[in-house]
C-alpha cells in the first residue's frame, strides 16, 4: 500500500472559507473521550505507585498526561484526515468536516505536544517527561504513520502507545520504571487488540473502503472472531498478574477473574453468533472492563493505604 | 458567517485562551512554591 505525506497546500486544503473554527473544534481534536481512559489509567499509575509526591505536581504530571494525549490525537487526526473522510464514524471529525484546516491542526498539536513533555520534563523529573515523548512519538510515527496504513497488526504494536500513561505516571511518582509499572502496561497492551479488532468487526466497512489493513479486512472475520478469543485469554492472564506479584489485593483478583471470565464469554460469543451485535457489546464491554479493572486496582490500594 | 456570530465566536475563543493562559499562571506560580517546598 502506498502511502503518501500530506504536501502543504494539500495541509489548508477542506477548511471552509465561511466557517471560524470556536474553542469546542479545538477541544475535539484532542480526542476527548481517549483522553478521558488516558487520564483514568495515569491516575491508577499514580496511586499504584509507592512513594509520595506533592499534590500540585502530581496534578501537572496528569495534566501533562492529558495534553500530550490530546496532542497525539490531534496528530493523528493531522495525518489521518485523508482516511478520516473516507469512514462514516469519521467523517464529522473537524478537518474531513472542514471546520479546521490541517495545517491549523498540525500547528495545534506540535505545540501541544512540546509544551507537555518540556513541562513534565522541568516540572516533574526528567524520565517522565522521556516517557511521554516516546509516547507521543510512539503513537504519531509508529502507529499512526508507520504501521497502521500497511500492517494488521497495527493494533497490537501500536497499542503500547495507549498502554504508556500509567507507566509515565508511574515514573512520574518514582523517577523511575519498574516491574509493577511494566504490569500495567502489559494490561492495556494485551487489552488493546481485542477492544479495537472487535470495533473493527463492526465498522469493518468502513476500514475497507478507507484501504486500511485492519485485521477483518485482512484476515477475513472469523480469524479475527479468533484472534480476539487468543488475545482475550492472554489478557485475563496478566490480569492476574497485580495480585500474584503482590502489588494488588484480593478485591482486585476476585474483580479481576470475573470480569475476564465475562469477557472470555462475549469473545466465546463472538465466534459462535458472528452478528454486528455482539461485536458492538463486546467492544463496550472491554472500555467498562479497563475502567472497572483499573477503579478496583486503585481504589482497594488506596482504602488499604487508609485504614 | 454573519459578522455578529463571527465575533461572539471569535470573543469566545479569546476567552477561552485568556483563561488558560491564567490557568497556566496559576498553575507555574503553585509548581514553584511546590517546589520551594513553600506549601
């Protein structure tokens, strides 16, 4: 597949001549609901983490965790606007839309984007502020630019990105990496390919005629309705994975294993009802499981902390 | 775009961008007291 970087005059090209783009065009280039597991996850990184950090930079490190999220996505959406107009679910996005043009957007989130690792960086410590440069790095050249027009494993590379937050948070805390941090990333990593391969099955028309390579397109449905099955069991695994290295406690691993055996179930039920359906409830049920999982993890070490 | 909407947007966004520009203000004058180990 080739793929061709955007020229400039090709960068002001949709914007709408009649149209002045308000705040809320600019708040929707960052991808707010993206943002909003991104902060979640960042948060639970940070309480998980041992060690005590001041209040005010503990807010600027998740505030610099959600601009740099933020960024990305208007990065994203900078290169992707092409493939944007293509996709229904897409197409109302503010460049294919024309409410923004696309040099406007890249201006925006490069902007964004070096704020937030500079602030992190002299703010909070300097191995945060790395993380979340390779991060935004991470998702812009090695996802969204590198592999997701020309691989169906886009996913399952590209969703380290979004499995970064905890750990910058993490670092953020500690100033450095660990075992535990290196577990939560491995969650989200191993959630990543099921959450979007099933949202891929039901939008899977929209992926082709866009010509990305997502799996279904690629691979056809059933081997996806597979590998999601696969991706799942591995996923329930490194759930596990907090409580057995005694970084999470029991509430967690009951949590844990109930939830995953439901998620097996909807995967079970992917493969054996193929409707669009069931893809679309397996596909929201994996956002509440993350949240759910996560809330949990958090929420019994901080009443733990508490009592 | 009619001229009034034109400049009830663009006033809206002035707005928005004067408040977090005070927000960051704010923000850098409580990062350095933290830091100070002031609070």
């Amino acid at each position: 597949m080739q793929i061709v970087a955007p020229t400039l005059d090709e960068n002001s090209r949709n914007a709408r001549e009649d149209y002045l783009p308000g705040a809320g065009d600019f708040f929707a280039l960052l991808k707010p609901r993206v943002m909003s597991l991104v902060i979640f996850t960042a948060v639970i990184g940070m309480v998980m983490a041992p060690g005590d950090i001041h209040p005010v930079i503990a807010f600027t490190s998740i505030l610099c965790i959600a601009v740099a999220a933020g960024a990305a996505g208007c990065l994203n959406m900078w290169y992707e606007s092409d493939l944007d107009a293509l996709m229904e679910r897409t197409a109302g996005r503010p460049i294919p839309s024309g409410r923004i043009d696309r040099q406007t957007a890249l201006h925006f989130g490069v902007a964004l984007s070096t704020a937030s690792v500079l602030m992190m960086g002299l703010s909070v410590n300097y191995v945060a502020g790395a993380l979340l440069l390779m991060t935004i790095l991470f998702y812009v050249v090695v996802y969204t630019i590198w592999l997701k027009r020309r691989t169906p494993m886009n996913i399952v590379i590209g969703g380290a990105a979004g499995a970064f937050p905890p750990m910058v948070a993490w670092a953020a805390v500690t100033g450095d990496v660990s075992i535990e941090a290196i577990v939560m990333f491995g969650l989200i990593f191993m959630w990543t390919p099921p959450h979007f391969w099933a949202l891929a099955l039901y939008s899977c028309k929209d992926y082709k005629a866009a010509g990305i390579p997502m799996l279904p397109v690629v691979a056809g449905e059933a081997e996806t309705r597979k590998q999601i099955l696969i991706y799942t069991l591995l996923m329930v695994l490194v759930s596990i994975l907090p409580w057995y290295m005694g970084f999470a406690g029991p509430v967690y691993a009951i949590t844990a294993i109930s939830l995953g055996v439901i998620f097996i179930y909807f995967s079970l039920s992917l493969i054996l009802k193929k409707d669009m359906k069931t893809a679309k409830r397996t596909f929201f049920y994996s956002i509440f499981y993350l949240f759910s999982l996560f809330a949990v993890m958090g929420g019994e070490v901080l009443i733990g902390r508490m009592v | 775009m009619p001229l009034h909407e034109e400049h009830k947007k663009r006033a809206g966004r002035n707005y928005a961008l004067g408040g977090i520009l005070l927000a960051m203000v704010a923000l850098f004058f409580f990062i350095t007291l933290a830091k100070l180990n002031v609070i």
